[in-house]
C-alpha cells in the first residue's frame, strides 16, 4: 500500500488525451512505478483521488500528475458492483461543437458558453424531445456547460433512465427540454 501527498493544483481537468472520459485532479504528488494507482491524500489523510497519469518532458517521473476524484472512483465501484459493468449516460447520437464568437453571432447567442448541436440523429433520445441542429446548450439541470468536455461529462454522469433538463438558446430565444437519459453504448473496438 502506498499514499502520495501533493499541492492540488486543479480540479476537473480534461481534454488531456489519456481517456474519453476525463474529470482529473491535477497535482504535483510523484506518480511512478510503485506509487502509480495509489492513494492521494490530503494532509488528514483522508482519500482524495487515485493516481493515476503523469506528463513529463523528460519521460522521467518528474511531470505534472494526474488523479481520479475519489468520487468518481466509488461511483465506478459502485456501477462495477451492481451492474458488472460502468454505465453513463446518453442523449444519442448528438454532434456538439465548441461556442465560438462566430457561431454566437450565426446561432443568435449573446455570448460564447455553451456548445452548439452541430448534427443530430433523429432517432435519439434528444431529437425526441425536440432538440434541433444550431441548438446551443447552454446547462444540464441547471449546472453550466461550458465547453464540450463539460457537457460530455454532465451527459455520462447522468444516471440511465433519468430525466435532465437542457437549458437552450434557440435563434436566442430561451428553452428547456426535458430529456430522458439513454444508456451509452460502449465504444466500438
């Protein structure tokens, strides 16, 4: 068994190109053969995260460290338990991309938050309730989307069979919609 105490640099980092689904903590903690997967703690040694990537220039173990959320890590426990499997959620075939300035512009948004429903399938559970190519997403059951990482975590975390709501901009005109979370079909190898 070994811990590792580092200085929490950020939370909710994503985008790293390690998995498809990202929400890490980022630390200074030393992660390396004999250490990597263990516990980081807080200095009450209470569970923070498990280690579990490094970036490095040098390819050394000296980098910027990356850990899971323990939170994250019981819910996986969890859904591994129950379900012999990890379960997230869907809203079915839904191409977002990234707000710009310019698509704010073309989409009637008064800023750039949000993500913009680029292509839709119109057998998914999101085009069942209504929403429509340009869309902007600007929350999920009021959280903020801000980014497109933002929006696939919220969506994956969404419990199978719940309802959410998506806060929408359509032509700039306000709108909920309330969407029933589909289960996520595993990625195709």
């Amino acid at each position: 068994q070994t811990v590792t105490l580092g200085i929490v640099s950020a939370v909710g980092r994503d985008n790293l190109g390690v998995a498809r689904y990202e929400d890490f903590i980022q630390t200074d903690a030393a992660i390396n053969p004999g250490n990597s997967g263990g516990a980081l703690i807080n200095a009450r040694g209470e569970l923070v995260g498990i280690n579990t990537a490094i970036f490095s220039d040098s390819g050394g173990y000296q980098g910027v460290g990356f850990a899971v959320p323990s939170n994250l890590a019981r819910r996986v426990m969890t859904e591994l338990v129950e379900h012999g499997e990890v379960r997230r959620g869907s809203l079915g075939w839904v191409d977002v991309r990234a707000m710009t300035p310019q698509l704010a512009k073309e989409v009637e948004a008064p800023n750039s938050r949000g993500v913009v429903v680029w292509q839709i399938h119109g057998q998914s559970a999101a085009a069942r309730a209504g929403v429509e190519p340009g869309d902007v997403i600007y929350s999920i059951d009021g959280r903020p989307v801000d980014d497109v990482a933002a929006y696939s975590r919220l969506i994956s975390d969404a419990e199978v069979g719940s309802i959410v709501t998506l806060g929408l901009l359509r032509y700039g005109n306000p709108l909920e919609l309330r969407v029933t979370v589909e289960r996520a079909l595993p990625p195709q190898r």
